[in-house]
C-alpha cells in the first residue's frame, strides 16, 4: 500500500512538474528582443496606404524583413502567438516597440531638420545669389539695394 501510495505521489509529482512548463513554447521560439525588432518592422510595413507603398507589396516587403533578421513567416507566427499568450508582458513588449519607433521617428525628423538647414542655407546664403566672380558694386545702389533685399528677407 505504501509503495503503491509513493508510485502515485511520483505520478502526479511529475505530471505537476511536467505542467509548469509551457507545452506551447517551440524549439524555435524567437528570443523576446528579436521578436520585437521584427514585429516592429512588420508594424511599420503595415502603415502606408497602397497608394504610399508606389507599387511595391506589403508581402515582398514582410519577406525581406523576415530575411533581413534571419527567420521565416511561420516562425515568427509561432512566437507571436506564442507572446500573445502573456497579455501583461505583451503590453510591456508593445511598449517597447512605440519607445523604439518614437525614437526612430526623432532621429529622422532631426536628420530631415538638418537636411532642410543645409539646402536652405545653400540657397540663401549670399554665395548662392552671385556669380562666384562677381562682386557688388556698392556705388550702383540699385544693385546694392536689391542684393540686400533678397538676403535680409530670408
């Protein structure tokens, strides 16, 4: 009776064990942070209009990505819903992907920013306005006058 009352505290110990695991999670899950890089640049792919894409479909360009990060469709499927599972850590992983999108979206707005600097400054700059052997001749004050007007009001 002991034996068989230690064989069944064995059975259900391991099956209580064997339990705690995820019987879901796969061999080829992808580590939390590669998932989120990855789902942050589906994410992406999914915001332009069609008319945005020029052509382009939103399939070639989920399948470069999934090259680009070494995975396939089916494998970050899995993952994800593999993640989905976990709402609260999945709300925290969704979190992480607006902070690095956010990020992303400054550092290109400040870029643009210097962009636009640069050819606004070639452009006005008072270089820009002359010949380069050219020289304002002070004593014509027509030409002095509309040389100061064309920099000062820019």
């Amino acid at each position: 009776m002991k034996v068989k009352l230690i064989g069944i505290f064995i059975i259900i110990a391991a099956l209580t064990i064997s339990s705690c695991g995820d019987p879901t999670a796969t061999d080829d899950l992808l580590e939390e942070d590669h998932y989120i890089d990855v789902f942050s640049e589906l994410l992406v792919i999914n915001q332009p209009d069609e008319e945005q894409l020029d052509g382009v479909s939103r399939e070639y360009l989920k399948e470069k990505v999934f090259e680009e990060y070494g995975v396939t469709q089916e494998q970050f499927e899995r993952s994800h819903r593999y993640y989905q599972k976990q709402p609260d850590e999945q709300l925290r992983r969704l979190d992480k992907i607006e902070e690095q999108l956010t990020d992303q979206r400054e550092r290109f707005q400040d870029r643009l920013d210097e962009d636009r600097k640069q050819l606004a400054d070639s452009l006005v700059g008072p270089d820009s306005l002359l010949p380069n052997d050219a020289s304002i001749d002070t004593t014509d004050s027509s030409t002095f006058n509309r040389y100061e007007l064309l920099y000062n009001n820019n």
